[in-house]
C-alpha cells in the first residue's frame, strides 16, 4: 500500500512555488459556475454560492472551506480558477472550474 502511495504522489505534477518543491494534485471539472469575484468568499465558513441556493442544491457552505482548511493544515496551498464560458443547464450557470491542491513535497526519493 505504502509502494502504491508512493508511485501516485510521485506522478503528480511537481511545481516550484517560492522556492519550495510542491506536489500539485489539479482537479478539472464541469460544475455551478464560481464567479471570480466570489472565490475567496466560498472558500469560507457557511458561504454559499447563489447559484447554489438558486438551484435548491443542499448543502451547508462547509465543503471548500474544510478541503482549504485540510490542505492548509498539511502546510499546503488550495486555489480554484474559473472558465469565463458559460454553460446554462434549466438555467443554471456551469462552467469548467479547477480546483488545485499544492503539497510540500517531503517524501525522499
């Protein structure tokens, strides 16, 4: 088990962020468009998108504030980027968001 953890983070993108060595762990998908102005608001306590709450999707604006909180606790760093092309679905915006996760790269090789 420990071998197939090894061979998974060591195929990960590797970055270099100020100097230190990151493992990059980037998420692509198609999912409720985030506004730009609005990602460092999600990314807190109890906040929820509109389009969310206009969708009647359930939910209680914990899920990218814990998935920050975890990687930051890891002495990590967690960013989203958003696509400005637009997909309505029963007029709901979607859009391709990308959701990364930078670890400090620490295991030997």
């Amino acid at each position: 088990m420990l071998l197939l953890l090894q061979i998974l983070w060591e195929t990960f993108s590797k970055e270099t962020i100020d100097g230190c060595p990151y493992i990059a762990l980037i998420f692509n998908m198609l999912s409720l468009a985030i506004e730009k102005n609005e990602i460092s608001i999600l990314m807190q306590q109890g906040k929820r998108s509109p389009h969310a709450l206009r969708a009647q999707i359930p939910g209680s604006g914990q899920g990218l504030f814990v998935a920050k909180k975890m990687v930051e606790l890891n002495g990590g760093i967690f960013s989203i980027t958003t696509d400005d092309k637009i997909q309505k679905h029963q007029g709901i915006p979607y859009t391709k968001n990308t959701f990364k996760l930078y670890f400090k790269e620490f295991l030997e090789h």
